[in-house]
C-alpha cells in the first residue's frame, strides 16, 4: 500500500510503500540504517541482510545522500525514534542515485547555504521552519474568517506609494510609471467601506537599503483593515490574533519546535491582554536605561525596541507615537495632535516590531491638509481621498509581517530562514 511518512502510525504492523530521498546513512555489519524523508516527514528504514534479497541488500549500499526511491516495508513502533516509528525495510526501487550532493552533514557556511537555498530546503531544521510558516498562516485565515473577515486581495502592481517614497520598487507599466506594492493597505481601506471586515494577505516590496537581520526586500504581510473601529479595538483584535497563532503552533508543531531547539517557555507564557506603553514613556524609560541617543520626536532604532521589549519578555504594544514618524494617513489623538492612535508590536527577544497598526483618519478636511502637507498631488491618490468623501466611518487596521513573527516563533538569529526563497539586499539567487 501506498503512503506517507506522516501517515505510516495507521499502518503498523503493515507492508507499506513510500517514495523518498535518502537523507543519510549508517551501517553497523550486517544492518544498514537509512535516513529516510518524503517531504511529510522523516523516519528510519532498517535493512537486514539476512531478511532482504541480495540485490535489495546491494541497493541499500548503493544509496547515496538524496538519492531517490521507493522503499517497502513493514512500520514497526518504535518508542526512541523520533517519529516513533521505524520501518523494517522489505525491497527498495531506487529512481535515480544522487551524486555528490552539496550539501553534507557537515558544517557550511552561511553564504554557501544560501547559493544552495533550493537544496538546504531539504533539511530538517528548514523542513521545520517552513512547516511553522505554514502554520501560522493557516491559524490567520482560521482566525479571521471565525471573526467574520473576509478575505480580499490588493493589487500588487500601483501608481502610488502607501508608506513613503523613499523605498519604493519602480517598474514601467507599459508608458507609464508603476511601483511594487509596500502595504496593500489603502485598498483594504476601500474594501472595509465595502464589506466591513477584511484582511489580505500577500506580498509587499521595500527597495530598502537595510541590511540587518529583520529586513527582507520582498517579505509577506497580513493586513486586516475593519469599519467601525476604533484604535483600542484594534488592539484588542491585534493581540488576540498573535495570541491564537502562538498557540496553535504550540499545539500542532511540537516536533518541529522540537527540532528547532525552541526554548518554549517563552511563547507558553504569552496571554491576553499585552501590556502597553507610550510612546511618551518610552522615552523616558530609554532616558532611564541610559540611551542618550534619543530624544522625543525620534523614531526608535532596533537597540531601542530590543530594550524595551527586554523589560516586558512578552509582546508589547508602544502606542501613539509622534505624527512626524508615521505615515501621513494616520488620525491625530484628540486634543493632542502631535501624536497619532497608532501601535507597534514589539515581539519579546529582540526580535523587533511584528506588527504596526492605526486608527486611520477619516475627516475629509484633515486628510486634505494632509495631502498638501505631504505633497500627495499625483492624481493616482484620488480615489483615496473619495473614501473620506462617501459615507466615511471611523476605521483602523493593521499589517503584521509574516517573517518576523516566523523568526520569532521560530527562534531564528536572521529573517532569511523564515521564508523559503528570501530576496535580501546582495541577494536574488537562487
Ligand atoms: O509598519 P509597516 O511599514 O506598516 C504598514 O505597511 C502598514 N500599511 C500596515 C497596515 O496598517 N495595514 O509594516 C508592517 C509590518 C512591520 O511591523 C513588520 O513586521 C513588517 O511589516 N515589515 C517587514 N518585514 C520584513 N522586512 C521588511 N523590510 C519589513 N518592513 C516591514
Ligand atoms: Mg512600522
């Protein structure tokens, strides 16, 4: 019978068939364990020479790291295994015997996995990784949909920028000027006024020349835009959501966090509610802590958030910031327009801002005083403006970045691990 590693717990005792890659090998006499994966998992295949033919006996010998076959044999249980089953091998069909595959169980270097990116896939640990990503997501479309989102899909290709023009990907769009997508945000805006709840999630394009260990040039956002609500609201949905996919990753990836290393302490003790800070007393506690490069109306470097996102060890929201950092779309807090109903999410270990949200705003006056300010003249930002104009409500909405809260879950040292082919500032290969 045919199946699949993740599958052999309902055939033990069975005769099963399993296509797979060889990942590594031992032999021990007359005994020859192989290292078995099928993309769905990993588990050992044991030959006995007195049990198999001798051609299956010579196959197994034959096997090179990621060749490719198809094994048969018995699942037997087996309470040490990682996946606690073994299988004891009855014939092998190799499909093609792999040579010198690049990349062995030794140790290589950063660069040169990441020129193999396409194989390192195959491993373990990026097997691992992938499989949390995978996770996460579908916890996004299984918690929006349960809280009546529905899912809407922004364009990629724009005449306009969303967060600013500094960082913008030009493309020509037949004779004329187009840019990559940097948040599909004020199209969610549109569709919120259209069906009240929605969230997207897709690929959004930073030519940022950053080079650090949070920055991809071209990662993943899930953005969520809703009518009717206001910038505590938003947070309440902020951190109920980051809450539901922690959780269901403790519940579904055990084995791969398991694989990863991941201390999990950490995420078990992540509830609802997130503790809050000013931006106000952000500073004075930066002030505190002895950081005198900064002072208020600056936008925090990553030292900054590390530090406070250090004294709190759990997902902390840093709210209202200065109107002069943030995007020009974002609604003034009342009686105190220096500052906006906005959030940053910091996620615990240094791993930086996951989420950043607002309360946008919806005075067709205000948001024409901030297109002069802002020189918003180019006529690819009207309709934008049309949505203060008909009917506007009070709304707000956020954009979590995928690869963050994948390296936090995750535990990595760099982002580059957290999406299967990342585009980095030196690197569009493979
Ligand atoms: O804070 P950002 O720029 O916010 C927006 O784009 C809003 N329009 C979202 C919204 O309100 N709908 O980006 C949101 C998140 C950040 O918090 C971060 O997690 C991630 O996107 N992000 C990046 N992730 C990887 N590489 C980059 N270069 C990123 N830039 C932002
Ligand atoms: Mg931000």
């Amino acid at each position: 019978m045919k199946t699949t590693i993740s599958e052999v717990k309902h055939h033990v005792g069975q005769e099963v068939t399993i296509g797979t890659w060889l990942a590594n090998k031992r032999s021990s006499g007359k005994i020859r364990f192989l290292e078995l994966r099928d993309g769905t998992g990993f588990i050992q295949g044991v030959v006995l020479k007195n049990e198999v033919s001798e051609e299956d006996w010579e196959k197994a010998g034959e096997l090179t790291q990621e060749s490719s076959l198809e094994v048969t044999g018995v699942v037997r249980e087996d309470k040490r295994a990682p996946s606690g089953f073994e299988l004891t091998v009855t014939s092998i069909d190799i499909i093609q015997i792999a040579h010198d595959y690049p990349i062995t169980p030794k140790e290589h270097g950063v660069e040169f996995l990441m020129d193999h990116r396409h194989l390192w896939l195959r491993s373990s640990r990026q097997h691992a990784i992938l499989c949390i990503r995978n996770q996460i997501i579908k916890a996004t479309y299984d918690f929006f949909n349960d809280h009546g989102f529905i899912k809407i899909d922004p364009p990629i290709l724009t005449g306009s920028s969303a967060e600013g023009t500094t960082d913008l990907f030009h493309t020509k769009y037949f004779d004329r000027d187009a840019y990559l997508s940097q948040s599909g945000q004020l199209y969610m805006e549109a569709a919120a006024m259209a069906f009240g709840k929605v969230f997207s999630f897709g690929p959004a394009f930073r030519a940022e020349k950053s080079k650090t260990r949070r920055h991809l040039i071209e990662f993943w956002m899930i953005e969520p835009e809703m009518a009717f609500c206001d910038h505590e609201e938003n947070l309440h949905i902020q951190e109920a959501y980051v809450t539901y996919f922690v959780q269901q990753v403790l519940n579904n990836c055990q084995a791969e966090l398991k694989v990863l290393g991941r201390d999990t302490s950490k995420l078990e003790k992540i509830k609802t509610p997130f503790p809050r800070i000013s931006y106000d007393q952000a500073i004075e506690f930066l002030k505190e802590q002895g950081f005198d490069d900064i002072d208020w109306g600056d936008d925090f470097g990553s030292p900054h958030e590390t530090a406070i996102a250090e004294h709190f060890d759990v997902p902390v929201f840093v709210t209202e910031y200065p109107t002069k950092v943030k995007a020009f779309y974002m609604k003034p807090v009342p009686g105190r327009e220096e500052v906006v109903l906005c959030a940053d999410l910091l996620a615990p270990e240094g791993y930086g801002e996951i989420i950043g949200g607002s309360q946008r705003i919806d005075d067709l006056e205000l948001m024409k005083e901030r297109y002069k300010e802002y020189h918003l003249t180019d006529p690819s930002y009207r309709w934008y403006l049309e949505l203060r104009q008909y009917g506007s409500v009070p709304h707000s909405g956020f954009g979590l970045g995928l690869e963050r809260a994948v390296a936090w879950i995750c535990g990595l040292d760099h982002i580059r691990e957290s999406i299967p082919f990342p585009r980095l500032l030196n690197r569009i290969y493979p």
